[in-house]
C-alpha cells in the first residue's frame, strides 16, 4: 500500500489515467468508465479503517440501544401490572372502610333503637309501680361496645334510672 502514482489503462478507451488520490475508485478521464482499483492506497486503506470504526461504533450502540428498550419493557411489565393491582386494593380498602362506617352506623342505629325501647319500657313499669321488674330491666341496659361515648351515656342514664328506682322501692 503505497501514495506512489500508478499509472492505470482505462478498459474502455485504452486511454493512461493517474490513480493517486484515489480510494479504491476512480473515473476515466476521457470516457468516464468507472475503474476499480484493487491495488488499494494507504488512504484507501486508512477511510475503510475509519468506517470498519464507525460500523463497530454504532453497532455497540444499537445494542445498547436495545438493551435500554428491553429493560425499559421490562421495568414496564411491572408497572402495567402493579399500578391496577395498587388501584385495585385502594377501591378494596375504601370499600372495606365505607363498609365498616355502614355497619358501625347501623349497628349504632340499632343499639340506640333497643336501648331507647328498654328504657322507655322501664318507665312504663314504674309508672305501673312495678319497681323490681324495672330494677331487673335497668340493671341489664348496657350499650353494646364499652369505652365509647354511647357507653358512657348510657351508664350514666342506667345509675340515674337505677337510683330513681331505688328511690321508689325504698318509699314502698
């Protein structure tokens, strides 16, 4: 591989061309034949280095390239999955919640509703004078969940009752 000038034969015309300054193609001068050369120029020698290169460099980079595709699919398997399974136990969870605040409601509803009946129902057999009855009865008038508010209530209503009650048998 030299820069020497080496003089090349056109196979069209016959006419002498130069091929210093060349790669590895050149055109005839006079009839503007295409020549190949095969004895390559250390310039032709050092441009296809330069490509081999550049091909080895964007090859690494499209794998690379690749590889961030992969992990990116990757990465996203698992949020197309775990953001509707996330949602999912959310709606559970409020679900659960509002279901839980539905049935403490009622259940509230429903104690209130027993205990306000109980009690009216004392009164009733105090007004009838029945006080052990109405002593049997305010000793059992208890709300449901103890250490509530609605406890508390409650048992201050029963002592009160209690005492009422009391009150009336001591007098009989």
């Amino acid at each position: 591989m030299n820069d020497k000038v080496k003089e090349v034969k056109c196979p069209n015309c016959g006419a002498s061309v130069d091929s210093s300054g060349f790669i590895d193609t050149m055109f005839c001068n006079y009839c503007g034949t295409q020549l190949l050369l095969y004895d390559q120029s250390d310039a032709a020698v050092i441009a296809k280095a330069h490509v081999r290169i550049a091909e080895l460099n964007h090859e690494q980079k499209r794998r690379e390239f690749e590889k961030r595709i992969k992990d990116d699919e990757e990465e996203s398997k698992y949020t197309k999955y775990l953001l509707p399974v996330v949602i999912l136990f959310v709606i559970a969870g409020w679900a659960f919640l509002i279901y839980i605040g539905i049935s403490n409601s009622s259940y509230e509803r429903n104690e209130q509703s027993r205990l306000e009946a109980l009690y009216q129902d004392i009164l009733v057999d105090v007004q009838n004078k029945d006080y052990e009855l109405a002593l049997t009865k305010a000793h059992n008038l208890y709300y449901g969940k103890p250490g509530t508010v609605e406890a508390k209530e409650w048992n201050q209503r029963r002592e009160e009752l209690i005492q009422l009650i009391e009150g009336f048998l001591n007098e009989s």
